[in-house]
C-alpha cells in the first residue's frame, strides 16, 4: 500500500481494538500487522454486519485502516442507515468523511460553564424568591418545590453564556518553522523527482524524507517528555498527574445493537432507551407471590396500619443545610435530570439555602416528599463478560436530584438515632453502617472457619446469592415491618418517600419517556440502604452456626465434627430462610449462590437443596471481595492479585518504566494511589497466608520499584524502598492491621469487639494467626 494510505471494506476480523464482541485468529493478525507498520484503525462504533440466520449476534467487520495521515478528530465514521421498514441484512455499507476541521464532540447538558457569572446567579435568585410563603399542604409543597427547582435552573442558564463553536480552537499545524520549512523543501523535491525522473532527484527526496521524519519524531518524543516532566498532582497544574492516568488505554467500546421483544434490532439510541426502559420497568416490580391468600391478608393489614406513636422529629435549621453543602457535598457529584449539580448549590445565595430549610421542614412536617424529588435520570453500563444485545446485561446507575439527596443526609442523622437506640439492626449486619466495614465481616466468616480448620472439624458455608435484591422489595411489606419498629411519623414519611417514584433511561443523547417503579428502595439513595438493611433484619439465625451479612451479600455457615452434621445444621438454616423469604417475596438465586466445605479432611459431597434446587459446590468461593479457597490458604486470592498488579502496571508503563521522564514523586505517589491497594484490601486476613504465598506480593511489588527506578542489579531491594519511603509489604501490613485492631477496640458492635479475644483459640496448626500481624514486623514463622 505504500507508506501513506487509506484502506476500508470487509476485513472479516473481530477484535476488541476496534469494538468487536471478542477477538478471533484474523483479528489478532491483523492488529498485529498494523502495528507494525504504525497505523491505526477507524471504525463506525457500529455494528456493520447484521446476520441472516438470526441466531448469531451483529458485530463490526467493516472499518478502516490508515497509515502516516494526521486524521484524528478529523474524521466521521458511520454506517448507512436502511430504508423505513427495511431490516438490516448482512454487510451495511460504511461510509468515511474527511474534514478540513477537527470535530468537537457534543458535550452533555449543563447549567454552568467556566464562563458563568455566579454574582449575576446568585443577585438574580435572591431578588426572585419569596421566603414569605407558609407551607401547610401537600399541594403547596409540591409547587414550592418546582419553583425553586425552576428558579435555580433559569438563574444559572441567565447567567452562563452561550457557547459557540470555534472552528479555529486548533492550531493549524503545532511543528516548529524549522521542521515546517524543510517539509515544504521535500514537497518541492518531490515536484522535482516527478517532473525530471532523474536518480539524483530521487536520491535527494528520499534523503530529505528521511531527515524530516527524523526531526518529527524527535520533535515528538520531546514534547511527550516534556508532557511528561510537568504533569503533577497538585491543584496549581489542574491535577495534569490524575487526569494522564484516567485516560489510560482501554478497549474500544462500541456501541452494539439491542435485541427486543419482537425480534427486531434497536439500532438508535433513541430505540435503545425505550428498549432498556422496557426492560427495567419489567425489574422495577415486585416478585410473584408464593402464597396470593397471605399476599391479600398483608395488603388488608397495611391499609389499616395501625401506627406506633409518633416521636418529635429536629427541626433542620439553615447552619445545618448551610454546612451540609459547603463542607460535606462533593462537587463531582453527577446531577439528575434537573442539572442542577453540587456546584450551582455550593453558590446558592442564602434567600436560596432558607427557602430549602423551610421546604426541608415541611417535608418533615407534612411526611409528605414532593413530586419533583421522586423521578429519576438512569444511566446504563454494560457488564463485564455479558452480551451487548441483552436489555438485561446493562446495569442501571440512578442519578436523583440532589436537592433531594440533601434532604436525605440531614434526615438520616435523625431517624439513625432511632434505630440505634433501639438496635433495630441484628449484629450480624455489617453492611452501610457507620464504623462498620467489609473487613470486620470477612474477619468474623474466616475466623470461625480457621477455628473449625484448628479443631479437625468441617465448616459448611453457603454464599447465598439474592435475585435484584434492592430492585424487588416488596413496599406493602417493608411497609407493614417498619409500622413495627419505627414511630408512626417517620413510617408515613418513607412510605412516601418510596412511593410514585418515576424514572427514565438516557443512553447516549437520547431519552426514553418516564416509567412508573412499583417496587425496591431508589437506587443511589442515601436512605435506600438503611431500609433494606430493616427490610431484612428479621432473617432467621441458624441454631447452629454462624450468620454473616452485608447488606444482601449473605454467608450461612455451620461448623461440627462430622460432615453429615453440618449438611443437616445447614440444610435446616436455608429451609428457615427459604421459608422466611417467600413471606416477603424475594428469590434467592440457587444456580448462583455457592456451597464450599473448608475442611483439611475427605468427605463425600452431600448436595444443599434450595427451593428443590441443588446449590453448586465448589472448592472456592468469592466474598466481598477475597477469594476463600476451601484450605484458607488465600493461594487463589494471591495469585488473582499477581495478575491484577501485572496488568495494571502494563497499563501504566509508559509513567513507571525506568524510560519515562516523569518525577520520582510522582511515580511513587501513583503507585501508593493505584497499585498498593489492590494488593492491600482484606491483608488483614489473607497476609496469614504461606511465605510462598506471600513472596508473590513482596516480589511483585520489587520488580515495580526497580523499574520505577532503573536500579542496577546489584543494589539491594531493601535499599531501594528506603531511599523511596516505601515500606516492605510486612511492615505496611503490621501498620494496617495495628490500625484495624485499634478500630476494633473502639467498636459499638460485639460481634466485632469478641474478634480480639484470641485467649481461647487453638493452636495446632502451623499457620501465622492474624493477631501476629499487629507486630511491627511480624515473623514468617
């Protein structure tokens, strides 16, 4: 093709490079013969092949390849769209535009721009809001709340620019004039070599190409060096270190055609978020009851509910709305489908902020939550391994106004108090509460299982797996319990709260109309966690055995001398749980949920039966995050970690091999801030592991070091991590869990604080215990 081209058709080759579902033999040839010569690829993000058959899903086969032209953002790629009514059939074509310009992608709606004058914003609120009005009704509430909602949004949009396209934003051309000069002498040899066709002529362009290629990538390299050189993480250089970092190469995601129910293919954006739309709203409903004459008996029950007392709820006064949103709101909050982000509150005048308290106290007063809180933006992201045709593959992200999550946050703080006075939540129940964590949890299910491990017993544990938990919940249930537990007016309130919720899907820049959720907590709430944690506080406890939950992730585990004993301990937990979870219509998923026996001894595998369903058994199980393999060695959790790190640090070679000219500082504060913690979460437990096992961590993390740094081979690592301020993985390891240990000492639950008692734990095993850790440098034993 030469050294300059442009080639297109069908290549029939897939690879995720240009956004096919997977990668075959062709499609590896191919990237790799690209490769070598420098080129890139430009594809449509579309599907470009659509199959006859029907069986076999669409994927990109056609795209183009180009070699020494300066064409990014400079292009548009598409597919040619059919004709109405006619379905696409095999290859569609492709068609590739050229610009003279750059193209400026379109940037999502937003209320502010850098341009805003938030002077102009806030004179413009106070002088139109009227603090005067007393809100006594649900109707006068709800008008309230759109006013201020609408007010906020015409002052910022008054106060913001228009935004023009500039066509000229781009240099033309970012070469010094030295480099530029001598192009337009090889453009004038070139004129000569095909006017003369003389060997000197050639000889002398050739010459002179060489030389301009030359100065160009050496012009590059050293700009890329000096990008390099500058980037930093502080505030003064806009965080340039952060910013390289989170655009670190990913594969194309294209954007894939969605089946739906007629078959057909949505292939816009605008039929895809109908389609998702469909999908979820079929989610968003509660599941089919087991018993309908127990179903009807509760629905009876909740329209007459009779309530507990009502208790004085705090008033919220301006200081606590005022702090709430200058100290503890997040300016990268995303906003709902009102725009209105942390940075427009963060400028509310304070007519604004008392306008809010006084709507905020209404609410409380009324129990009532207005209209215009209860809608949703969802935003869809496809899951990892599942197929891009399936509604069912992409998982919603709620976005929600954040006025209304304001409310949230101050009126948690108040209804918590409740619940922690009463400890309506069982203990067992780490999940979303303050000063609990995973780790306290992965702690309490690894010691029982290590002490049964000590005593030559088995330990049967079931990971059970909740079909949409926080989609699901049935209201008039949640209803009916919390009428049991919590003051009359605080029930009326979330009763309100979760009811007449509305949401709509945005894929890309189109959106779906608005869908009714007849079930579940408001996903991306504040107060959504803290009701299904007390929708499911009554989860029967095993007789015999050990409970761990955090928030739907649930472990039932038995320990006893026998394995017979322990399938009947546990086969007689699930069975109370089964019967306890079609009471309030929730499935568990049994094809999902995992069976491991940890045990050092044989047994023969006795099948756990769930809703007529055999529980998969495995030697290894994935909870909250760790990998338990049924020895606890954490062998398998090692080694997934190994690779993590590995690939992690290809991915950011080109800021921490020895090459690059970025600042030590900052190649060590990259490696603090994303590499260490993948390797450190959970240490707390699996550092207990073998020193074989250890010593993949310890040498991993040496290697890294030494090219960050380009040592020689014969300076010691210990020397390197001292002249770097690294700690070994030990001592790092001794400092987390002298930090954990301390946190433990100080907790409010007892199931945490009874994990410092080791007084009683058998020791027959030859296996470091994780209270050894708290030393400064514990001993490989």
């Amino acid at each position: 093709m030469g050294p300059r081209f442009i080639l297109g058709g069908d290549f029939n080759s897939k690879n995720l490079r240009w956004g096919s579902r997977l990668t075959n033999p062709k499609g590896v040839g191919l990237e790799t013969a690209v490769n070598l010569i420098g080129g890139d690829f430009i594809t449509p993000g579309k599907p470009t092949f659509y199959p006859a058959d029907g069986i076999k899903e669409p994927d990109i086969l056609d795209f183009f390849v180009f070699n020494n032209l300066s064409l990014n953002n400079k292009t548009v790629c598409d597919v040619l769209e059919c004709k109405k009514g006619q379905k696409p059939k095999d290859h569609i074509p492709v068609k590739l535009s050229i610009l003279a310009t750059p193209t400026l992608t379109k940037r999502p709606p937003c209320l502010f721009s850098a341009q805003t004058n938030w002077n102009k914003f806030r004179e413009l609120l106070t002088s139109r809001i009227d603090n005067s009005t007393q809100i006594n009704n649900y109707e006068t509430l709800n008008k309230e709340a759109e006013a201020i909602t609408s007010l906020i949004q015409e002052a910022a949009k008054s106060s913001t620019p228009v935004a023009r396209n500039n066509t000229n934003f781009y240099p033309k051309c970012t070469l010094p004039e030295e480099i530029l000069k001598l192009i337009d002498h090889k453009k004038g040899a070139a004129r000569r070599k095909k006017t003369t066709h003389f060997p000197a002529d050639k000889a002398y362009y050739n010459q002179l190409n060489k030389v301009v290629s030359k100065r160009i990538n050496a012009y590059r390299n050293e700009q890329f060096e000096k990008f390099i050189k500058n980037l930093s993480a502080s505030e003064t250089n806009d965080y340039s270190l952060w910013k390289a970092t989170k655009g670190l190469k990913r594969p194309f995601q294209a954007s894939f055609p969605i089946k739906m129910d007629n078959g057909d293919w949505a292939t816009s954006s605008q039929d895809k978020a109908h389609t998702i739309a469909a999908h979820l709203e079929s989610v968003f409903q509660p599941n089919p009851s087991s018993s309908p004459e127990k179903e009807r008996e509760l629905e009876a029950e909740v329209e007459n509910l009779e309530f507990l007392p009502d208790e004085k709820i705090k008033k919220i006064t301006y200081e606590d709305v005022f702090n709430e949103i200058k100290y503890k709101t997040k300016i990268k909050k995303s906003p709902g489908y009102d725009l209105i982000s942390a940075v427009v509150l963060k400028q509310l005048p304070p007519a604004a902020l008392k306008k809010l308290t006084a709507i905020f106290n209404a609410v409380i007063k009324l129990k009532y939550i207005p209209l215009q809180w209860k809608k949703a933006e969802v935003i869809v992201i496809l899951k990892s391994g599942k197929p891009a045709s399936a509604p069912s593959s992409y998982r919603p992200i709620s976005l929600l106004p954040l006025i209304c999550k304001l409310f949230e946050k101050l009126y948690i703080k108040r209804i918590f108090s409740i619940v922690r006075k009463k400890n309506l939540l069982p203990d067992e129940q780490f999940g979303f509460r303050p000063g609990h964590s995973t780790i306290e949890q992965l702690h309490r299910i690894s010691a029982y299982i290590e002490k049964a491990l000590e005593e030559k017993q088995y330990c049967n544990v079931v990971f059970l797996d909740v079909a949409q938990a926080f989609d699901r919940v049935w209201h008039q249930k949640l209803a009916f319990k919390l009428s049991k537990i919590l003051p009359g007016n605080h029930v009326q309130l979330l009763m309100s709260y979760i009811s007449d919720r509305f949401f709509r899907v945005r894929f890309e820049d189109s959106y779906s109309d608005f869908k009714k959720i007849r079930a579940g907590v408001p996903q991306g709430s504040v107060l959504s966690p803290l009701l299904y944690s007390l929708f499911t506080a009554n989860i029967p406890k095993p007789k015999k055995g050990k409970l761990g939950i955090f928030a739907d992730d649930t472990a039932v585990a038995s320990s006893a001398p026998t394995y017979d004993e322990t399938v009947r301990n546990l086969q007689e937990s699930l069975d109370d749980i089964q019967e306890w979870t079609d009471n309030d219509r929730t499935v568990l998923n049994a094809t999902k949920s995992v069976n491991v026996v940890f045990t050092l001894r044989p047994y023969v595998h006795t099948p756990l039966i769930l809703k007529n369903t055999a529980i998969p058994h495995s030697s290894k199980a994935t909870y909250l995050g760790l990998i338990m393999d049924s020895k606890l060695s954490w062998k398998e959790h090692i080694l997934t970690k190994r690779k993590q790190i590995e690939l992690k640090h290809r991915k950011m070679l080109w800021l921490l091999g020895k090459r690059s000219k970025l600042k030590l500082n900052n190649k060590i504060l990259l490696y603090k801030s994303m590499i260490r913690p993948i390797w450190a979460y959970g240490s707390q437990m699996w550092a207990c592991a073998a020193n074989s096992n250890l010593n993949q961590i310890e040498i991993t993390q040496n290697k890294i070091l030494r090219q960050m740094t380009g040592a020689r081979w014969y300076e010691r690592n210990a020397d390197i991590r001292g002249e770097l301020g690294i700690e070994s993985m030990e001592v790092y390891i001794s400092r987390l869990y002298l930090n954990y240990e301390d946190r433990l000492g100080r907790h409010s639950n007892p199931e945490a604080i009874s994990l410092l008692d080791w007084s009683a734990a058998p020791r027959r095993l030859k296996r470091r215990k994780t209270f050894e850790l708290s030393s400064p440098l514990f001993r490989r034993c």
